[in-house]
C-alpha cells in the first residue's frame, strides 16, 4: 500500500497546468507535434475540468504500429470493414464535421455515436470501424509487431513547415453503398470460438517471455508478480499478461479455452474496441457500458450505504457467461471457480491459504498458513453465487445437483456490502466503474485491459485478485479479520482486523474516480483518440499539426 502511495503521488505530481507544458511534454514524449486541431482538444479538457491532461499513452500505444501502413490503406480498411455483417464490426462515418452514416448498427454503435457527438464539430472526416462483438479481435505476431514499431520510430519526425489543419478531399472513404471494396480491406478473420486461445496467441509475446518458453515453471512465473509470503499481487499489470499469465491460467479461464464468439485475424486492422488482452492489438475506447445510463451498470449514490452501515461481507452475483459451459469444462472456468471457492458447502473439507498473525520472543510478524478451512467463515463473510445458467450446450442441466442458484439482486443493491468483488465475464465487466465510484471496495480479478488503466494504481484505488483466486482468502481475512489473540494460543489461526485499511483505500478509490472515471474524461479520452487517429489517416500525416508554443 505504501509503495502504491509513492507510485500515485509521482503520477499525479507529474502532471501539466498549463498549454504551455502540455505541448512541451508531448513533443518530448511522442516525438511529434500534436494533430491539428489540438487546441480545440485542450479547451474541450480545460471546461470539462480534465486533473490530468497527460496521461493518454494508451491511445499512442495503441496507434503506433499503424504509422508503419501507408494512410490510404487504413482509410479503405476503416471504411468496409463493416461489410460483411457476420463479422462483427459496425461503421461509424463522419462527414462534414457531423455524423453522416451508421452502418451494421448495434446497441454499442448506437452508444458509440452519442458519445462522439459532444466534440464531433471538431473532426475531419473519417471512418470508423468498432467490433461489435465482446471479445477482442486482433492478433498480431511479436516478430510483425515488432517491423512496425521500428519502422514508426525510423520516421518519427518533428518537421518545421507543419500545417494546422486536415488535407481536404482524399479517397478511400465509404462512399454509402457496400459495393467494390479494394482488395487492402480483406480483414482474414478466422473463427477461432473453442479454441485453446494460447495456442492462437503465443506468437503475440515477445521470444523470452513465459508464454513462449517452456523453461519456466508454475512458480517462477507467480514470482514475476506475486509475493513470494503472501501471495498476494504485487504487480497488477504482469497478473494479466497473458504473455506473463498464459501458462498457469490457460485452462482456468473460460475466455482462454472456451471462447463463445471470437472471430479473429493475424492482420493489423484499425479496429476499435472497448477492451483487449496483453496480446492483441485493438485500438481501446472507453466502453459503452460506462457512458450509459442503463441501471445495472450506472453507479446511484442514493442506493449507497456509509462505511459503518455495510455488511462486513463480500458479494458477488453474476450469470454463467465466460464462454461455453459443458458438463466437462464448466468447473474450470474463471466465474464457476469463484462460484466454487466461495461456497461454504464445497469448501467444507477444503484448506486454502491464509496470512496468520504470529507472536514470538522476536515479535509480531505475519506468516503464510496454509492450513485455513474457510467452510464456517464464508457463512458469516461471503455471499456469492449464480442468478442464472447460460451459454451451456446442449443445456444447463449438469449445473442442478451441484449449484443452487441465488436471488438476482440489483447494482445498487449490492452496496450494502463492504467488498465488491469484480471478475470477467465474455470480456470485461461493464461494473468495474460503478464499483469503484461506490463506498465499498472493490476487488479486481482479470485478464482484460481497458482505456484507463493506467490511471488506477492496485492497492490504492482497489485490491488485485490473481486469476488463479488463491489469494481471495489472504485478502478477505486480511480486512476482516480472524480469530482472535485468545484463540491463537489454542492453536486457531489469528489474523488482525484492518477494517481502517480496507475503507481508507476503498474511500481514496471512490475519491480518484470522481476526478478520472467521469463521462466527461469519457469524452474528453475519445476525443483525443480521434484526433490522433484522424491524423494517422491523412495522406501528409507527417506535414500537419500544431506547431506552436502555446
């Protein structure tokens, strides 16, 4: 927690309060000027009250393979990609500063274009292409990727004779009818739906890294981002590389080996998506689900509790998705497991590990115990349980004598509780946000990234969970406590109350939300995305920007 402390306090401390600075970071950051029409950007930020008007690395990873294809290219891409509606791609078409045209259109196009509307005044034309689907579309290998970004960094410029503004009146545009396509706009998607996922996206991680060599062990592996004692994650961001991860999650995580709908494609494409793998290559946007208004991901202060008022219990409620459920996979996937280790009668002969509080002639120390039946304890600390089977084939029925299935409860419900727990579904959780903006804490098990990830710092804004879940108990018993200095001299494992943490981390969660997780950084990331992204597309993309000093 401390060394979250320090990594947020250099984070937020390195920021910039004026245009000035702004301009000067980014040229020193990306080695480029910023696109035309920046300036726009900057005072769409300013009245919106932006805190931090640096952080959007995540748009410049994303985008810069893409410097390395000839703009043209994209521009065809991005305009028929939607063609064939069995692919899962929508079109988004900008003309003349407004939205022109929505093509095989869905509820997240529909989201989609309401929440470019706000800026979309201030764009150029374009196309835009976003997967409709829930899981992530691009797979790139490392060796490819790797041709890309060192041609982007060979032609990194920052010319002198830069203009501010878009080149009018390129090619390659949708033109409103799906006919003639170039050739540059076959996508080579392949359905890769049951598939070992690893097996397809190995060849995305670098040589040396643990998907790709075999020398590496179960343990070496938890080493790279857990602690040795504990258990506990040290490194959120390792824990859901799959580069990292792959090896011991594999077969534990439904999405990696029983994908319901992916269709897939080794070919860079510029797709965009609301969230990806470590692996893939999709251009992030902020998920629809968080600028909707729908209840059942909308955070409503008016259905929260305080603190004090809270059960001092975890809660989890959730459908079987993930991926195909049959009778013979269904105990491995990632929400059944959860499901499973919080369930007081499957856990009943079960031991899990916990961090026990010991007291010796040389102190108070804390030490990994292995020992804990947790079965008595979740009656009293955990609610967690499935509203409703789904996505099995040919049918639910193998889920009847093992599980019985819990009353639906509402988001705002949920509040009650002091620990909300959060773990993948198809893709991401659409209730990440919500949880965060709540007076609980939220706990956060994945393997998905999202647009603002780089803003939130495990074990400040949230506790991690390894996907494994072996920690869930180290972690529960840690906040609320086990046993009790009496009872440890009997030989029952003890472990402090830290009631005060668990609230301080939940309260400074809630606090950094209200300043990075609105709709209006919402809008303000998605703007700048765009911007970046309109440049990429422009035939003199190295001779146009803004030029200036501020």
């Amino acid at each position: 927690m401390q060394e979250a402390d320090l990594q947020w306090l250099k984070y937020n401390d390195n920021r910039s309060t004026n245009f000035v600075e702004v301009i000067a970071k980014y040229r020193k950051t990306y080695g480029r000027h910023p696109p035309p029409g920046f300036t726009d950007w900057y005072r769409f930020a300013r009245e919106r009250n932006v805190h931090h008007l640096d952080d959007f690395h995540q748009i410049m990873d994303d985008l810069r393979p893409f410097w390395a294809i000839d703009p043209s290219i994209i521009r065809s891409q991005a305009a028929y990609l939607h063609k064939n509606p069995d692919h899962g791609i929508s079109g988004l078409h900008i003309r003349q500063n407004k939205i022109w045209k929505l093509t095989n259109v869905n509820w997240r196009m529909e989201i989609f274009s309401e929440m470019v509307k706000p800026f979309v005044k201030f764009l150029p034309d374009m196309d835009v292409a976003m997967n409709r689907l829930d899981q992530p579309r691009i797979l790139v290998s490392w060796e490819n990727m790797q041709d890309l970004l060192i041609k982007e960094n060979d032609n990194r410029r920052m010319h002198t004779n830069v203009e501010d503004h878009w080149t009018k009146e390129m090619g390659d545009f949708f033109i409103g009818t799906d006919e003639g396509p170039p050739s540059t706009v076959d996508p080579e998607f392949f359905p890769a739906h049951g598939q070992q996922y690893m097996n397809i996206a190995r060849n995305s991680c670098p040589p040396e890294s643990p998907a790709r060599n075999s020398s590496f062990h179960a343990k070496d592996i938890e080493n790279l981002f857990k602690d040795a004692e504990s258990g506990l994650v040290t490194n959120f961001n390792l824990s859901s590389d799959l580069c990292t991860v792959g090896p011991i999650i594999e077969n534990k995580h439904g999405f990696l080996f029983a994908p319901s709908t992916i269709w897939a494609t080794r070919k860079l494409l510029p797709i965009f998506g609301e969230s990806k793998t470590s692996v893939n290559s999709d251009i992030l946007f902020p998920a629809n689900m968080y600028y909707s208004n729908d209840k059942r991901y909308k955070y409503d202060p008016t259905f929260d509790y305080y603190w004090d008022d809270k059960k001092d219990s975890l809660i989890w409620r959730g459908v079987t998705s993930g991926g195909t459920n049959t009778a013979e996979n269904w105990r491995d996937m990632h929400r059944q497991r959860l499901v499973a280790i919080a369930n007081a009668t499957l856990m009943s002969d079960k031991n899990t590990r916990i961090l026990k509080y010991n007291t010796n002639q040389k102190g108070a120390y804390y030490r990994s115990w292995p020992y804990f039946r947790p079965s008595n304890w979740i009656i009293n600390h955990v609610d967690v349980g499935f509203t409703e089977p789904i996505a099995c084939v040919p049918n639910c029925e193998f889920y009847k004598d093992v599980l019985s299935f819990k009353k639906q409860m509402t988001l705002s419900q949920q509040f009650i509780y002091k620990y909300l727990v959060d773990v993948d579904g198809h893709s991401f959780s659409g209730r990440w946000r919500a949880f965060l903006q709540s007076k609980s804490l939220a706990i956060k098990s994945t393997i998905f990234r999202e647009w603002h990830d780089s803003r939130l710092f495990a074990w400040k804004h949230f506790v991690p969970l390894d996907n494994q879940y072996d920690d869930l108990y180290t972690i529960l018993t840690y906040f609320i406590g086990l046993g009790s200095p009496i009872s440890s001299k009997k030989g029952v494992p003890y472990v402090q109350r830290h009631d005060y943490e668990a609230r301080k981390i939940g309260q400074q969660g809630r606090d950094w939300a209200a300043k990075v997780l609105r709709r209006e950084d919402i809008e303000v990331y998605l703007f700048r995305l765009l911007l970046e992204y309109a440049r990429l597309i422009d035939d003199n993309r190295d001779f146009i920007g803004y030029a200036g000093d501020g």
